[in-house]
C-alpha cells in the first residue's frame, strides 16, 4: 500500500507539481488488487450489510415458524403426537426402527444400518434432532462419539472428522477423508446448543471447526488436504483433498448455516457472509431450470459433474436434500425470492411424477430409480416452506402420511424423515445468543 501511494503522490521537492511514472508491473498489481476487491471483498460486504440490515426482520428473528401440518387439518395435540412417535421410533425403537445407539459409558451413534458404519452426516443431523427436540443428553452422547472416534487429533487433516467409521469407532478403510456437510452441520448444531442452553464450550468447539474449514491450508499443505472452502469461489468443496476439491456437492451448500457463521463465528464473519452468497448463486446454477432438478455433484460453475459411473450428474440420494436447503433458507432469511420459484418449480414436476427418485436433471427417469423413496417425499414436502402454488399442500399431505420408514433402508430416509417433521411443524428454529 505504502508503495504505490508514494509513487502518486506530489513530490515537494521540485520547483512545479509534477508526478512520478509509474511503472508496468506496479500498474498490474495495484489493478489486480482492485479487481479482486471488486468481484470478492465488495460484494460479500454489501451481501453482509444487506443481511444485516435484513436480519431483525426475517422470520427467524422473529420466531415464526409456521406449522405447515396445521394448514392441511391437524392439531397441535396431533402433531406434538407425530413428533414424539417419530423420536420413539428412531432413538428407542426396536432392531427394526432405531438408528440411535448408545456406546458405555457416556457416548453414543446413529448407525447406517445398511451399511453398518457411522458418518458424520448421521451423527451431525442426530446432533441438530436432538439439539430441537431439546435432548441435551443425546446431543452431548453423539458429539463425544464424534470427538473421540472421527476427529484427527494431528497431521494435515487435524481438526477435521473422519468421514466413517465402524460402530466401534475403527476406520472403515485408509482413505482418510473427510466429508463437508458433517463439519457444516456439526458447527451449526453446536453454536444453537451454545444458545439454547447457555454453554460457552459449544460456541469454542464450532469456532475451532470453522478456524479449520476456512484455514487448514494455512496451517499445513501436507497430502493434497485443502480447506472445506474453497479459496476462489467461497463454495463447499466435495472433499478437501486433492481433485475432489475442485468440485462440488450442491446439497453441501447451505446459505442459511452459513449467514448463522457469519453472525456469531469469532472470526472470519465477512469470509462466511461471502460463502453464503456464493451458495445461493451455485443452488440457483445448479437447480435446472425447467424442473427444478440438481445433481449429486457439480462443478463450482453448477454444471453436472461425472464421476466415475457413480451417476453423479444426475438427480440421485444426495440431491433429494437440495429441496430442504433452498426452502429453509427461505424460511428463516428470506434472503432470494428464487427460491420461491425454485421449490414451485421442483414441486410441479414431481406433481406429475408418481413414482422414481433418482432421475436426470432434465426429469428423465434413471433405469435404478424407479421407486419412491419416503425421504424423497419429506423433502419435496419441506419445499412447501417456501412455495406459494396451491398444490403445495398436497405434498405436506404426502409427508403426513408417510410411515416411520424401518428396515434396512431407515438411516437416510430416517434421518430425513425426521428433520422434515421438525421443518414442517415449526419445530426447526434457530436459537439465539442470549440479549
């Protein structure tokens, strides 16, 4: 800074004002800063300031959470019903029904019963249940389980979680990897912990996760490890190692956690309020425009990604929850009106699609997807918190009347069946720091 304002300003020494020149490589750094300034700084400051300005009057400021199970005929007596049954089936329920499982003397897991493994993905979500059900004692079970079994103590990834596990707390395999939607979830449970129940050491332990997703290349380069965030876009990466960070998974993107960081993280907050814009222009990349359809991965451009004959480009299990996150961002920050759009949009083609689940992002059906999976209906369900078509209703009807689903197929759909419930009821709420 101090070299370039020396090279412009007026020199005192000469009988008349004159300038220095100023040479070629001093001109192209001075214009790059500035570039950068423009199309990164800049505009997640004004985003930052336009939220903030925003934030007192957003439905989640003012605690309103509508029960959506209300509108199609149900009581409240019905509903507090429904939830209860839910957290009986899946956190005390018999082999059939329960994915939580608790580990002596004082941890516990949510186990994926049909690949009998635990991953971050379950413990984060059965932290955030168990964080709106008021559960403090489940809650404090699975993140011990996490803390001691999943999270690198050291090397390159310390500070991140191991993506699986065996119920015992062993390593699935060597890869070592780690998923960013667990971390995501992890620090948004911790910090509404830290305010619902007044506990400082939440709020230290989602800072610490946030310091790593943001910094972990700072703090080593070691084996490809790269940040969960990714330097140029300010989007969730895939994986945080090597190729895998050059892609994305559009259901990691979730604006709604990210404006919540950039609120009350320690540090970093401008960072985190950029990351959330970058999330709901990549959802809006993403999301095609005639059905509304994402795919499991994309580029950071929301392009489809392929990736090794997984049908990665196409509309599968990972995109199911792409619904949930528009229309809860919706819910809380009303921060894009497209999504209103969005969910009318990917309401309407389900409206005439009776059966499938996994299809192509232009609404052709997969040869391996034609089944209707119940956590696909809840999360079509939960896009009635944002749409405004009168067929919205039809779909919280749906989720009404869906089974707990058991079996060897309850984790995902569980997991997802649970979450929906809370969304649709008006029991999915963000917790706020005290004053």
């Amino acid at each position: 800074m101090d070299g370039w304002w020396r090279a412009l300003r007026h020199d005192p020494c000469g009988p008349a004002p004159r300038y220095r020149t100023l040479d070629r490589p001093l001109i192209v750094a001075v214009l790059s800063h500035m570039s950068t300034f423009m199309r990164t700084i800049l505009p997640a400051l004004a985003a930052a300031c336009a939220m903030g300005a925003s934030i007192e009057d957003s439905p989640a400021r003012r605690g309103d959470y509508p029960n959506h199970f209300l509108k199609i005929g149900r009581s409240q007596a019905e509903v507090d019903e429904r939830l209860a049954q839910a957290w009986e089936h899946f956190f005390a329920g018999g082999a059939e029904q329960r994915i939580y499982y608790e580990a002596p003397p004082d941890q516990g897991y949510i186990l994926d019963v049909h690949f009998n493994d635990v991953r971050t993905e379950g413990l984060s979500y059965g932290m955030m249940i168990a964080l709106q059900y008021d559960r403090r004692d489940v809650f404090d079970r699975l993140w011990r389980y996490a803390c001691a079994h999943m999270r690198f103590k050291d090397g390159p990834r310390q500070g991140y979680f191991l993506w699986h596990v065996r119920a015992d707390g062993t390593p699935v395999d060597d890869k070592r990897a780690s998923a960013p939607d667990g971390e995501l979830w992890f620090a948004t449970a911790l910090f509404l912990a830290a305010n619902r129940w007044r506990e400082p050491a939440y709020r230290q332990a989602a800072d610490d996760l946030l310091h790593v997703m943001l910094h972990q290349e700072d703090d080593s380069s070691e084996d490809g490890v790269t940040n969960m965030i990714d330097r140029s876009t300010g989007l969730v990466v895939f994986v945080p190692r090597g190729d895998a960070a050059t892609f994305t998974d559009p259901s990691y993107q979730v604006p709604h956690f990210l404006t919540l960081f950039s609120l009350w993280a320690k540090a970093d907050r401008e960072r985190w309020a950029q990351a959330a814009v970058a999330a709901r222009a990549h959802l809006k990349a993403a999301c095609h425009p005639l059905t509304g359809l994402a795919p499991d991965y994309a580029e950071f451009d929301g392009r489809p990604r392929a990736r090794k004959d997984r049908g990665s480009e196409h509309f599968q299990s990972d995109a199911w929850r792409v619904a949930m996150n528009v229309a809860v961002d919706w819910a809380w920050f009303r921060a894009d009106p497209w999504a209103v759009g969005q969910s009318d949009r990917i309401q309407a083609f389900f409206a005439g699609q009776p059966r499938g689940s996994f299809f192509t992002v232009d609404g052709q059906l997969r040869p391996n997807g034609d089944f209707r999976a119940s956590g696909l209906t809840m999360m079509n369900a939960v896009a009635s918190l944002a749409a405004q078509h009168d067929r919205r209703l039809d779909f919280v009807r749906r989720a009404w009347d869906l089974k707990p689903p058991s079996g060897r197929s309850r984790y995902y759909d569980g997991c997802l069946y649970m979450l929906g419930l809370l969304q649709l009821s008006g029991r999915f709420r963000v917790w706020w720091p005290a004053g």
